[in-house]
C-alpha cells in the first residue's frame, strides 16, 4: 500500500483532465465534459447561499489519480420544522485494474475522516441501487443502511396516447412553480437551484411539466423515463401522470419507472395510472448515510421524495 495516497483534488483545476478520464472510465453512459464539471462542482452550489462547496476526494498510485469520492452540499427537510445540512455523496469508484486490493474502503474512510474534521454536515447520503458492490464497500467504511426503496413502472407498449393533454405546460422558471413546504425527508431546493439543476445543465434534456398547481419532472434516457420528482394536489397529479405516459410514448419509450413505496405521497395514484412493482431497465435502492456531526443513526421512514435519477450524477 505505500505506493497510495489520498488528497482533496479540483475537478476544475489541473486535474481537471484526470478527473474525467477516470469518471467517464466508470460510468461509460454518462460522458462528462469540462462544462459539466464547472456547472456540478461551481454553478450548482452557488445557486443557493445556504449551500457549500462540492469537495472531490481522490486516490493517487504515485501521481496518478485511480480513485474519486465526490461530495454535494444540500439541505435535508428532517419534518416541518427542522433542516439540517447533509451531503449527499456520488461519483464514487476505484478503476478496474485496481479493484479487490481493498483501496475503495481506504478512500473513503479518507474521505469520511477529513469530512468530520470539516464537521459541516450531520450526515452524508448516498442512494446505490440495491446489490451493487459498492454498498458492501461503503458499510465496511462505517456506512449504515438507512431504508429500502422499490421500484415501480408502467409499460408503454399499449398506451395509444390518448391521455395526451395540450392544457399540461413546459416549465421555463421554477419561480413561476407554484410550490408549497418541501415535504418531509427531502432535499430542500430554492427554485435558483432548480433553474441551474433542471433547465440549465449544459448536457442532459429533463422533461418539467406542469398542470394547474402540480409539476412532474421526468429524466429521460434511451429506452425509459424516470420520475424524478413530484408534487401538487392529488387529482391534478392524476392527469399530468397521465400525459406523461402519452408524452413518452410519443417519444418512442418504453416505460416510465420511479422509485417508491407504499408510504409515498401519490402511490395511490401511480397505481391508479397502471404503476406495479418493478421494472425492466431500474432496480430498487437502499439509502445509506453515515454520521459526520450527528451520534444517532439517520431515520428515514413514511413519505420520501429525494429527485435522484438513476445513475451517479444528474
């Protein structure tokens, strides 16, 4: 192990380069690019004044970087009247070459350890899909499982796309979204943060759609879209699901999947629109968090809406 080191990096900076060339090695679907990382690590966090630095930690054979442990400054709605400051962690990996020797528990209890001398969250968060590796390595880190989340969708192979609606608006400005208190055991985001997050990333096209006082925010990829967040009265959101089913059928889609449970605000309604347990291209998650200020373990339970797409960055 003496040839290993771990040190704070800036994705920004002269590591820019390396960064990348390790990102895009483990997440092959998500190709990065330098505008993404001024907008993730600079634009984003600087949206909102309550929020933080995003910190990248990285792991060094000699002077090359092999290993990165990212961390996002956001605000966690614990109920109605508490916030408490929590990161939430991502772009996590070890390159192939160097895996099984034990390096992915080194960086992060690096990591973990320089993030408690901060001591600028209770918590970090972190929400791997259920039975990748990497969650064994987290909890040998001093991680603990906090909750399991299903996953739930609704094919589109027979939607005709008649539920097509032409009164459902594109969001432009999350200022003009009607928005109510953030919902318990979620993340708390200004509507600045949501413009930067959802109508400005410089890569990924989002799908925001809006009806009356109920908005739905969709991510899509290839072949599925992924509900990433929702809210407004129940019968209005009954008929923007539905016009998303036609809006994504027309798109060519196969399915629209979201992560839920029975506790879940609008699981009702997701079913009532034809939702089941499952999905062909998702997998459940399980949250896990590890202490940083706090002495209790983190307790998530009943509604949950945490806007996380299904994969390691937005």
């Amino acid at each position: 192990m003496k040839n290993f080191s771990c040190r704070l990096i800036n994705p920004c900076g002269n590591e820019k380069d390396e960064y990348l060339r390790v990102y895009n090695e483990l997440f092959k679907n998500a190709f990065i690019n330098s505008d993404w990382l001024e907008w993730y690590h600079n634009n984003i966090p600087s949206s909102d004044s309550r929020l933080g630095q995003t910190r990248t930690y990285g792991l060094f054979d000699y002077n090359r970087l092999i290993g990165i442990w990212s961390v996002e400054p956001k605000i966690l709605r614990i109920d109605y009247q508490k916030l408490i400051n929590v990161g939430r962690c991502f772009a996590v990996g070890i390159s192939q070459e160097y895996r099984r020797m034990g390096l992915f528990v080194v960086l992060s209890e690096f990591a973990i350890k320089c993030e408690k001398e901060k001591a600028e969250y209770d918590y970090i968060i972190g929400f791997p899909q259920t039975g990748r590796s990497v969650i064994g390595g987290h909890l040998k880190a001093g991680w603990e499982e906090i909750a399991y989340i299903d996953i739930y969708s609704v094919n589109l192979e027979k939607n005709d796309g008649s539920s097509f609606r032409r009164d459902v608006s594109n969001i432009s400005d999350f200022h003009q979204v009607f928005t109510t208190i953030t919902s318990i055991n979620s993340f708390d985001e200004m509507p600045s943060y949501r413009n930067i997050r959802y109508i400005n990333h410089p890569q990924l096209q989002y799908t925001l759609l809006s009806y009356e006082d109920a908005y739905l925010i969709l991510k899509p990829y290839s072949t599925f879209c992924h509900i990433l967040e929702m809210k407004g009265l129940e019968c209005n959101m009954k008929k923007l699901v539905e016009a998303s089913k036609s809006i994504c059928k027309r798109h060519g889609l196969e399915e629209i999947n979201i992560w839920n449970n029975s506790s879940f605000q609008y699981f009702s309604i997701l079913n009532e629109c034809g939702f089941s347990l499952g999905s062909k291209y998702g997998l459940p998650i399980t949250i896990i968090a590890v202490k940083i200020n706090a002495k209790n373990k983190l307790i998530i339970e009943n509604e949950f809406n945490f806007g996380m797409g299904v994969e390691e960055g937005y």
